[in-house]
C-alpha cells in the first residue's frame, strides 16, 4: 500500500462482463455530437435558406426590376401631377391679380403693390412679382429693389422672345429657368395684359424654382428617391445623385416629361440605396450569411445581456434628458404663449415693443433692452423702444446701419447673432458700450416673410448666459413679433385706408348712398343727410325708393333695374323728397359694384338747384348779348342823329321864353329825343356795351337822392318808408346807374300798389350782411364775405310764378296800353350782374313784391354823390373839331362857341390833321369822332401824338365800346363823351380836360 492512499471498501468484481473498446470515446463523440448538433442543423438550414432565397432571387430578379420600375414610375406620375397643379394653382392666384388689375389696381401702383405683398405671403415660391409696361420695361416690382435699375427686356433676346409669344398667342406662359437675384433657379410666369386687341403690358411672377419644387414633391419621394429637373438640358433642380448602372447594383432611372405652361421640363427619378437593396452573387451571399450566423450564434448571448443592461442605462439618461427637454418646453411654450397673448392685445408697434421688453426682461432677466424698427427707405435701424440704458450710451445707439457692427449684420443676414463678451470683443469700438459693461448679447432679427422689420438687441452686465435652447426661443419670439409688427402695420394701414376714404365719402359735395341689392341703404353722406333732412340714422335701413317722389318713383325705379342685370352705370335725373315733404331736382349716376365678397349699389346724386339757376342765368346773360350786340350796331348813328335833334331842340329851347307860342312844340321835341336816348342807354346797358364807371360811394346818398324824386311822382295814396342802416360800409358801384336801377324798382313798386285798394306802402331799406357756410344750410348764391344789402319792398297786386319766371326777360311787360317796353328790370338785372351783385325776388298774389339786391363791400371810405351843376363852366381856349356828321359838327361847335371857346372844324381826319398842322401852336385841345371815313378815330390820335406828345384829346361817340378798344398809348385819349349830350355836360368834361382834371375813359352819360 502506497503512503498516502486511503484505503477503499470497493471490491473489484471480477464476473462483470468487461466495457467494450472505445467506449469513452463514443460518449465524448455524442456529447460533442449533441453540443454540434444545433449549429448543424442552423448551418444546414441556413444553407437550405440560402439555397432557395438564392435561387427565388435569380428566378425573381426580373419581376424585381418591373416592380422597381413601376413603383418609381408612380411616383414620378404623381410628383408630375403636383408639379402641373401647383403650377396652376399658382397661375390662377397670378389671373386674380391680372383681372383686379384690369379693374381696381389699374395704373394703381400702390394698389397692385398691396396685392403683391398679399399673393407672395401666401405662396412663398412667387418670389416676386412684376408689371412691365408694352414697351417691355419692368416699371414696377415687389418686393422692391431700390437699388436696381428699370429692366428693359428687350436687351434680353430670350426674354423678349418668351413675352412676345406670349402676347401673341394671348395665354400665360413661362419662361427658361435662370440664375435669379437671389442665386437660386427661378422662371417667369408671364401673363399679357390685353385690352380690346390691345396690349396693356405683362404681369411677371417670378417662381423660385427650389421652393416652388419642394413644394411639389412628397415626404415619401424626398426622402426614398434621387429626383433631377432639366430644361432644354440645364439643371434646374437636384436632390440626391443619380447613378448610372445596371441591374441589380443600382435602382432604375425612370425619365418624365413635364408640360409646364408650354414649356416641358424633364424629370428623372431613382430609388435611393436605403429604399433599394441590390442582391448580391450568391458566393458572396452566402460567405456573409454564413459568417453572419456564426458570428450571431456565439455573441448572441453576450450581446443580449450587454445590450439589455446598455439599453436600461440609456432610457435612464434618455428619460432624464427628455424630462429637462419637455419641462424647457413647456416653459417656451407658456412664454411664448404669455408673449402671444399681449401681442394680440397690442393695436400698434409702440405697445408691441413695450410689451416684448418686459415679457423678456422677467423671463429671462436681461439688463439692457432694446427694439429697432428697421426703415427700408433709409436703410437704416432706429431705436424704437429701450429699458435699461444709460443715458450716456442712449446717443450712441439710436440709429444702426446695415452691415456694420453685430446688430447691422445680424439685421442684413437675418440671422440671430450671438456675442460671448461684447465689451471685450475688439470689434465693438464704441466707449458707451464699453462704459456699460455689457457681456453677452443676443441680436435677434424680427422677420416676417423673410422681410426684416426689426431688430431685438439684448444684453447681460453679469457673466451670465442663455441656456443652449436660448437663441433658438429669441428666434420663435422675435418671428411671433415680427408678424405681431406686420399685422399692427397693416392694421396701421388698413386704419388710415378707412379713414381716408371716410374722409372722401363725408367730404364729398354730392350725395352719395350705398344700397344692397335689393334697395336697402347701409349707408348715407353728410351731403346726402343735409340734401334730404334727414340724419344718418334716419335713413340707414330704409327702402332706396323712399327717397324719391311718387311720380318719380313708378316711372324711373323700374328702370334702375337694369344696373343689376346688365352691370353698367345708369345716368338719369330725378326728384328726391325731403323729409318736410319738398322735392329737390338731382342728377343720379348708380352702378353695381363689388366690395370684398358682396355686391352693393353705390348711388351719387348731385343737386340740380344751382345748376337749373346758372342756366336761367347763362340764358338771360346771352340774351342781353344779344340785345348790346344789336344795340351795338345801331347806336352810333342813331346817337348822331338824336346828338343833333336834342343839341338843337335844346339851344332853341335855351333862346325861348315859357310864353313862347311854340315853347311846348320844342319842349315836346326835346323830351322825345331824351326818351329815345335813354331807350339807347337802356340798350347797351343791357348788353354790357356801355361800361360803369364804378366808386366807392355810400348807397344811403344814393336812396337819398332817389327818394327826394319820388316825392314829386308819387300820388298822395302812396307812403314812401326809408330804413337806412347807420354807418353803412362803401360798395364799389355807378351812382348814376343804381339811380336808375332804385328809380326803376320804386315806379314798378307805385304801379303795383295803385293796382290795390288799400293804401300802398314802398319800403326802401339797406342794411350790412354777412354770409358764411354753415352747416344744415343751403347754400347761398352769393360767394362768402360781407355785403351791403339793398331791399325794396311793396303792398301791391304780387306776382304769379309764371311771371316770377320771366320777370327780367326784356321787352317783357304786364303793363298794356304802351305804357312800358319792359326794359326797366331786364336793365336792373343787367347792372346788378355788371357790379358782381346778385337779385332774388319774393312774391305772391295779393301780398306784394320784394326785391332783394346784395353787393360786395370794398375797404376805404366812400366818395360823397354830387349832383351834376347845372352851371357850365366856360373857357377861351382853342378847340379843334372832327366829325364826319355835319350836324353834330354844327351843333358841338355851337355849343363850344356859346361858352366862350374858339373852335376849328374839320369833317374828316386827313383835313383836321392838315388844320392841326398849320395852327399846331394855337390848338388847345382836339375833339374827334372814333368813326370816320378814310381815317379812323384811333390812327387820327397816333398822327397827332406823333406831333404834339402830350396834346390833350378827348373823343366824342355814339358807342362807347369803340372808345375801349383804344388799348395803345399813343391812341388813349384824356376823356370820351357819349352822344347825344347837353351843352352843359359838354362844357363840364371840356374843362375837366383842359384843366388835367378828368379820368382817363370818363364817359359821360346820356340825359335821364
């Protein structure tokens, strides 16, 4: 027994049948065989799998290839399909622009800018959009580039072809795609404008192309596929590369042709190597499966348990992460919300800035604040609002430029900038900045649209800092101001539209309503409130045929009808009534307009009422035209012959005595020849052919005057009432006419109270008047200012309206029995005019008459009226005289004789030039007539101031009008005497004329 071995109780038995040879060897064979086992059969089953799915993809590589193809196929389809409808979409939004062009925005810049603004924000792939006009010249173009110069196409052959076969073919087209401003693609949608077969010019939408196409494609496509765009074989966009080769190792190319507008482009598409898996040869396949399943089988454990352990751990920090994620989230969101909310209360940009501050400064504590509104025209940043700024820096950042300094270049890129240590950082120059300490600083652009509108510039004094999410919560906040900004903009906008135009509507002279269509108005002006009566409220709400009388309103309503069917204006004359039941003429112009989404009718209505009274006023103006051009032609030689008929009747009157036997035949005689004279004046005072002679005078003297006649005519039935004003102011007027003008009224006022049985009463009154516009009033006739008002009033018989109408017509007269030639009035009414005055009379059967004259006061005092001196002055001085008429030679140089002047008698102006000539050192003074034979008046005054310069010339006519149309210097005479004249009137100017006394053009009136 060895040492060390314990001893056994096991005894050998010996009779026990010996193990057979190997037999641990087989059992370590089935152990292993049984360990094998499962990795033999994955092996055989693996290469079984193998086998088959080798053989299914060689059998299937076919059908694999048609599937590819015809899903690729589809898709290209359906990017086709949403290529050709995102274009008209995009055609049709250009065609409302080109039909509210044709209508609203024509030739409206600012009109068709509004709308461009408007049809850009909502598709953002119309980059811009454009009007040239038919010379092909871009004239306008939003957004705006101030920058660049006008675009004239025509230097642009491809362009210029491209518009004109767009015009020719009279449809929208689309142009080659091209490098844009912007250095991206873009094509030109081009539509003609066309008017009656005649250009109007070319609305230009300019698509960007990547953004038009991004637009197009889908979520699938773009992220499954390679997609290429050519035109005319350019490149116009690309996603992804597309590989060239064959089946299997690279998907198939599937190539569509795509009509735009016209225009084809290509389209080619290819799966992508995530979404196309090529099959690979079969020893290569099966090697990696092989390997694969190895490799899977011994690590799939380990694996199982690493990953189980690394995944557990990772949702750890994953739930962590997302946890601070979701609660910074929802923080940004309540800011954001918070933010919204004041915003949507803020109505314009000052309480926009005031209520981002703050909600900034609390929310995440910065020191220094401010807001830039930025101004396109200037090109420049200005400080809109601020908190937190020294005052020392305030100067120093009230304006920024574009491109220069952070805030610059964050406002021309925009981009959000963020600046770790501004005072530190060695760009920042500027010693306020310094001074203030401030370290990191956030610029963040407001934009709207890609548009910047301003600019947020926030700061820390501490070391201090946005958490990483920071700047991307400033640039949520800062686009949520900016359409906050652009919405208190257009709300600016839209506030000031409204109240220009309410403006107009109130403004407006005529009336003007708006009515839907079945005739209810909305709406009424001012105007139209005082036209009728009524206020506002009164009519809003009541039926439009309301306003129209009874007749008018079953004849001319039904007709109105038409504006709604045929769309047109209607243009007629009609009688509204007032609220007091009166009617008023007008003139109304209707027609069916479209507001927003509604059709309403607007109606203007213009008051006839002046314009019926400027035509009675232009047709008595043409008739006294008419009257002083005949008047014209006949009153020269008829006031030569009345010259000598009432020149001799008076110089035989003057030699006889009251007991004379025929002293009453040449007292008739005289008094004829005067009547006819007066009947002449009253003609061409008619007719404007004899011109006043105007000063300020009192019109009180005037009354005086004619009141202290009227005593001599009047019969004792008649009481004469005078009602003068106390310091009544001066008016520029002719004594001697509104003598006659008062003498006129007061005859006509007797006549009409004799006509009544009761006691007649004339009442003549002056008074001083203001006239201003007030509102509710109807518009007075005269111009605003201050008048002298002359009133002459009566008891008598009254006037009917018939005669009320007709009352200044000449040679109209009630009176019969040749007792008037109803000049009398039409005369009144003719001076009046003639001093810029103006006459309204009020009458009824029965009550009397009142004639109410107004004239305009002048500054300054008024000249006293004297009465002309019946004594003729007298003189010895030497006269020569010319007239073709023998008689009114004779009788003129009677009457010179008579008050002791000599006088030399020429009878044309060839022998009183000659007479002039040979006693040029004796003659005083000439006498001419302006119309003679061989050589007239005019040329007969230039030979003589060719003489004698300064000789003193006075010209003695029938027709005054000829005097005035003396205009040259050396032809204006010192005086003008009508004919016919007394002697006493000849003498009077004769002196005032050789003594340097008499106005130019004083022409003397005839006997009244």
């Amino acid at each position: 027994m060895n040492a060390g071995t314990e001893p056994t109780n096991e005894k050998a038995d010996l009779s026990a049948e010996p193990p057979p040879p190997h037999a641990a060897v087989q059992s370590a064979a089935e152990r292993w065989l049984l360990r094998a086992l499962p990795l033999v059969i994955f092996f055989c089953l693996a290469s079984a799998a193998l086998l088959f799915w080798w053989n299914d993809v060689e059998a299937g590589q076919e059908d694999d290839w048609r599937e590819f193809q015809r899903h690729t196929a589809l898709v290209a389809g359906q990017i086709t399909s949403r290529l050709e409808e995102h274009y008209r979409m995009h055609l049709r939004a250009l065609e409302r622009v080109q039909h509210a062009w044709a209508g609203a925005y024509a030739n409206n810049e600012r009109g068709f800018r509004q709308e461009a603004v408007i049809l850009c924000g909502v598709y953002p792939a119309v980059g811009a959009l454009g009007w040239a006009d038919p010379d092909y010249v871009l004239r306008w173009l939003e957004p705006a580039d101030p920058a660049a110069p006008p675009v004239d196409f025509k230097t642009q052959p491809e362009r210029w072809m491209e518009m004109r076969t767009a015009l020719t073919a009279r449809r929208p087209a689309v142009s080659t795609v091209h490098p844009s401003t912007r250095g991206e693609p873009g094509a030109l949608l081009i539509l003609p404008l066309t008017e009656n077969d005649q250009c109007l010019g070319f609305l230009l939408g300019a698509l960007r192309m990547p953004q038009f196409l991004d637009e197009c494609l889908m979520d699938r496509a773009s992220g499954q596929f390679h997609i290429a765009l050519f035109d005319a074989d350019r490149a116009i966009y690309q996603r992804g590369k597309i590989v060239e080769g064959e089946f299997p190792h690279s998907a198939p190319i599937v190539e569509r042709r795509v009509d735009i507008g016209g225009r084809v482009w290509a389209l080619r598409l290819q799966a992508r190597a995530g979404y196309f898996v090529p099959v690979q040869p079969w020893t290569e396949s099966f090697l990696v499966w092989a390997g694969l399943s190895v490799s899977g089988i011994m690590a799939v454990m380990t694996w199982m348990l690493q990953a189980r352990t690394k995944r557990l751990a990772d949702q750890h920090d994953l739930l962590q992460e997302s946890d601070t994620r979701l609660r910074e989230r929802v923080r940004s969101l309540r800011l954001l919300n918070e933010l919204g909310a004041l915003l949507r209360q803020a109505p314009d940009l000052n309480l926009i800035c005031a209520a981002t501050l703050s909600k900034l400064r609390d929310a995440f504590g910065f020191d220094v604040l401010l807001f830039y509104r930025f101004d396109p025209q200037e090109q420049k940043l200005k400080l809109q609002a601020h908190h937190g700024v020294p005052p020392e820096m305030l100067a120093d950042v009230q304006t920024q430029t574009l491109g220069t300094r952070f805030a610059g270049r964050a406002a021309q890129t925009g981009e959000i900038v963020v600046v770790e240590d501004l005072a530190a950082d060695p760009r920042e120059n500027r010693a306020s900045i310094k001074q203030a300490h401030l370290h990191y600083t956030v610029y963040a652009p407001v934009k709207h649209s890609d548009k910047v509108l301003g600019l947020l510039a926030l700061s820390y004094r501490s070391q201090r800092h946005l958490p990483p999410s920071g700047p991307e919560l400033l640039t949520a906040i800062a686009d949520a101001v900016g359409v906050a900004a652009s919405n208190a903009q257009h709300f600016e906008q839209l506030r000031s539209s409204r109240e220009f135009f309410q403006s107009l509507f109130d403004s407006a002279t005529e009336a003007v309503f708006v009515e839907t269509l079945d005739g209810r108005l909305l709406m009424a002006n001012p105007r139209a409130c005082q036209l009728l009566g009524y206020t506002a409220d009164e009519l809003v709400g009541r039926p439009s045929s309301d306003l129209f009388t009874p007749e008018d309103r079953h004849q001319i309503l039904p007709r109105t009808d038409d504006r709604l069917q045929k769309d047109r204006e209607l243009l007629f004359e009609a009688n509204y009534q007032t609220k007091d039941g009166a009617p008023v003429a007008v003139e109304i112009s209707t027609r069916r307009v479209r507001v927003g989404l509604q059709d309403l009718v607007i109606t203007f209505s213009r008051d006839l009422t002046v314009r019926r009274r400027l035509e009675q006023e232009l047709l008595q103006a043409q008739t006294m035209e008419s009257i002083g051009t005949l008047a014209g032609g006949i009153a020269h030689d008829f006031n030569n012959q009345l010259s000598g008929i009432l020149g001799f009747g008076s110089l035989a009157l003057n030699s006889m005595k009251p007991g004379d036997p025929h002293y009453s035949e040449v007292l008739q005689m005289v008094s004829a020849a005067e009547r006819a004279a007066t009947f002449v004046q009253q003609l061409l005072t008619l007719g404007r052919k004899s011109p006043p002679k105007p000063h300020p005078i009192n019109l009180n003297e005037v009354v005086d005057q004619v009141v202290h006649l009227l005593r001599h005519s009047l019969a004792e039935s008649v009481e004469v009432r005078v009602e003068k004003a106390l310091h009544l102011p001066a008016t520029n007027a002719d004594p001697v006419q509104w003598e006659q003008v008062l003498m006129n009224l007061c005859l006509n006022a007797r006549d009409a109270v004799l006509q009544t049985p009761r006691r007649g009463v004339i009442t003549i009154q002056t008074l001083a008047e203001d006239i201003t516009p007030a509102p509710g009033r109807a518009t007075h006739a005269c111009p605003p200012g201050r008048y002298v008002v002359v009133t002459v009033a009566d008891n008598g018989c009254g006037m009917d309206a018939v005669t009320r109408q007709r009352l200044f017509e000449p040679f109209f007269t009630t009176k019969r029995g040749g007792r008037n030639v109803g000049l009398g009035l039409a005369m009144v009414f003719n001076t009046v005019k003639g001093h810029q005055g103006h006459i309204e009379v009020e009458s009824e059967p029965g009550v009397g008459s009142c004639f109410r004259i107004w004239l305009p006061v002048i500054e300054g005092p008024a000249q006293p009226v004297v009465p002309e001196n019946a004594d003729a002055p007298r003189g010895e001085e030497t006269i020569l005289l010319v007239d073709d008429d023998l008689s009114v030679l004779e009788l003129t140089r009677t009457m010179l004789e008579r008050n002791g002047y000599t006088v030399v008698t020429a009878r044309d102006a060839i022998e009183g030039l000659e007479l002039y000539k040979q006693n040029c050192g004796k003659i005083h003074m000439v006498i001419t007539d302006l119309i003679m034979p061989k050589v007239n008046g005019g040329e007969f005054i230039a030979q003589l101031r060719q003489i004698t310069p300064k000789l003193k010339i006075m010209v003695s006519t029938g027709y005054s009008a000829d005097a005035t149309a003396l205009t040259k210097s050396d032809q204006r005479p010192q005086a003008v005497i009508q004919k016919p004249f007394k002697m006493a009137e000849l003498a009077r100017i004769t002196r005032q004329v050789l003594d340097g006394t008499a106005p130019p053009f004083a022409v003397a009136s005839p006997p009244s």
